[in-house]
C-alpha cells in the first residue's frame, strides 16, 4: 500500500461514490474500479460496504484511514524537516569557538550571517579546545573553530578547514620601562606575564626562558588588554588580537625573538557540511579568515 492507495480510500470514503471519487483523483472509473478491486484483493478484505445508497467504509478501511491521519501528519513532518535542511531562511546552527577566533572572526561572521540568511537561529558558546573537540564529538555542536590543525582533526566524517595563522607577540603599554631599553631574560623576570591558557597549537611549542613568570591566565583579551594599559604587565597572544592598540600606539610590541606559531582550524561533520546552512556558515568564515590572513602579511 502506497500513499495513492490511501487517496484512494479517502475519495471513496468521503464521496461515498465510485463516480465522484473519479472526479476527485480525475481517473477513469473503470480504472478506479480495478485499482479498488486490486487493493482489496492484496489485502484479502472488502475495503467498502456497496449499498444503493453508496458506499461505506468497513472496518478495515475505517482503520486505514485512521492510521493515514498519523502517516500524513510524519510526511508533513519529515518534508519539513527537509525544508529546514535545504534552506537559508529557516533552521538552527550550533556553533563553537575559541577564545581567540571569537575575538578575530566572530563578529565579522555574524553580521554577514545575518544579511544573508533569514529565520535561522544560531547559538553560540566560546570554550577551550578540549571542551569544544568534546561537545563535537558529543553532537552537541555542529560546527567549532579554533586552535586546531585542520589536517590533523580531519577524517573519513570530519572535514577541516584551514582559518586563521599569525604569531605570538609580546606586548606592553607606550610606557612601559621596557620601551626603548634593551631586553634580556633577566629583565623579563621582573614583569608580570599574563597571557591566555595555551591550547591547540600552541600548546607544546617552546616559550622563551624569560617568560617562566606567568602570573595571570585567561582566556579574556579584553580584561587582558586592559589590564597591560593599566599595569607593568607582559600581555602575550596573536597579533591580529593587539592590532588595533598597536596601530594607535596605545601598546608596543617588544622585539622578541618568539617564534611560536598560533592556527586555528573550522571543524564540521561531513554530513553535516551537506546542508546549505552549514555550507553556508563555512564559506563565510572561510572569506573572512582570507581577510585576516591577507590584513597580517
């Protein structure tokens, strides 16, 4: 039984006529006839009583219709869960970020979403690596971005794709006692450090002997960038993330020999990449990291 054996039953049922359910399914009634005779037949009883005064419904094709209700109601369901699945102007996107990436990316990704899709509703939280690699792996969320190595994270279900690299920098405000003088790790030891945790790919890259005198870690660069205004502080993290500050001459980087290396990388499940939203959000995060990356040459 199929769903034009079910319009079938309704059109009979609710003419009560062989000739009028014609009209309604606009085939012949010959052709209805062998189409009721048939699916009686493969269901071995009559689907209706035939009086002078039309046809009833018995039993078993008061039970059909029934069931048809609720098989009606989940197509409804699944064809709109379809739509969801293949629109921009409806659906919700879980989404994960890092620390950093919500300080580089984020805004800039959020506004161009906006523009251009319609009733989507995105939710949105800002973890360490390990808890945003957990809630993924958990379903928890659809998408993360932070610092991960896109070709380390990628497998047969998770594509990765490559966002933003820059350096680890260490600044400090326009006057600052380091500003100007010359610099070695004993003087380093003398200034507070504060930085965010290392994660991802920073984590296990080799930091200088001089920074060993860390005294506040968070994951806050704006309670960081405040507090190295306001204080001897050392602040240390991406460049990208002082830019601003550093342009206006507010903070100064200092000429250090650092070579350690911050990546980020956008995970996403592989069938969930196939759907529009979350192809959508990838591109855009994709065209914005291009705009990073080219603005840090």
């Amino acid at each position: 039984m199929d769903i034009r054996d079910i319009e079938l039953i309704e059109a009979v049922h609710k003419t009560g006529s062989l000739s009028k359910a014609c009209v309604e399914l606009s085939i012949s009634q010959p052709t209805l006839s062998k189409r009721l005779a048939r699916l009686e037949s493969t269901l071995g009883a009559e689907l209706f009583f035939r009086y002078s005064t039309g046809l009833v419904a018995t039993p078993v094709a008061e039970y059909v219709l029934a069931e048809s209700h609720r098989a009606r109601s989940q197509m409804r369901d699944i064809k709109r869960h379809v739509e969801l699945m293949t629109s921009l102007d409806a659906g919700e996107l879980r989404l994960g970020v890092g620390p950093i990436v919500e300080q580089l990316m984020l805004p800039q990704v959020l506004s161009r979403f906006l523009e251009t899709t319609g009733e989507v509703s995105v939710s949105i939280v800002a973890e360490d690596d390990q808890t945003l690699l957990k809630l993924f792996a958990d379903a928890e969320l659809d998408i993360i971005v932070g610092p991960f190595s896109a070709s380390e994270q990628s497998t047969d279900h998770i594509r990765g794709f490559e966002m933003v690299s820059d350096h680890i920098v260490a600044v400090v405000r326009a006057s600052h006692p380091l500003c100007g003088e010359p610099i070695t790790e004993s003087v380093l030891t003398q200034y507070p450090l504060i930085s965010p945790k290392a994660q991802g790919t920073v984590r296990g890259q080799n930091i200088p002997a001089g920074f060993n005198n860390l005294k506040i870690v968070s994951d806050n660069y704006d309670s960081l960038r405040s507090l190295t205004l306001s204080s001897d502080a050392i602040c240390m993290g991406p460049r990208a993330v002082f830019a601003t500050q550093v342009q206006s001459g507010d903070l100064v980087e200092l000429p250090l020999p650092l070579s350690i290396e911050w990546k980020s990388a956008l995970l996403v499940k592989r069938e969930t990449y196939t759907t529009p939203l979350a192809r959508h959000m990838v591109g855009l995060f994709e065209s914005v990291a291009k705009e990073v990356n080219k603005s840090l040459v």
